[in-house]
C-alpha cells in the first residue's frame, strides 16, 4: 500500500515524481528479503558489508532493494500512473 500510495500520489509527484523506491534490510532478515522479492517484486541491487553499528556496538550489513514504477505496475497489474 505504501508503495502504491508513493507511485501514485498526486501531490507527491507533482512537485518530484518517484520513479523507483529504494530500501535495506539486515541481512539475517530473510523472511522480509522473501517477502520484498516474491511478493512485491523488488530487485536485491547490493549487499553493503559491515555499513553500522547496533545498540551494541556489533558490525551489521544489509541488503538494499529497489523497485521501479513500471516493475511495481507490472508486478501489481495497476493501470494508475
């Protein structure tokens, strides 16, 4: 939905249209990885190594996705542009 209301929002994409949506997730999270790329489409465009710090001062990494207008509607057979 949110991605949908972001793609498709008059307001928001009058004054700077979103042409893709950009993202990260730790990389233990796998189950929201399957999620980003089964279910909604996205495309996994990296892995950054060791990028921050926790709570706990512990190196993590993430997975950063990405998402196109044109692959959202595709993907969701929506015809609002």
């Amino acid at each position: 939905m949110l991605f949908e209301f972001l793609f498709t929002n008059e307001t928001i994409n009058s004054k700077n249209p979103i042409n893709r949506i950009v993202w990260d997730t730790m990389v233990e999270n796998k189950r929201a990885q399957h999620v980003y790329e089964t279910k909604i489409g996205a495309k996994k465009i990296g892995i950054h190594e060791n990028i921050w710090k926790d709570q706990l001062g512990n190196l993590r990494s993430s997975v950063e996705y990405e998402i196109t207008r044109e692959d959202f509607f595709n993907k969701h057979e929506l015809t609002i542009k």
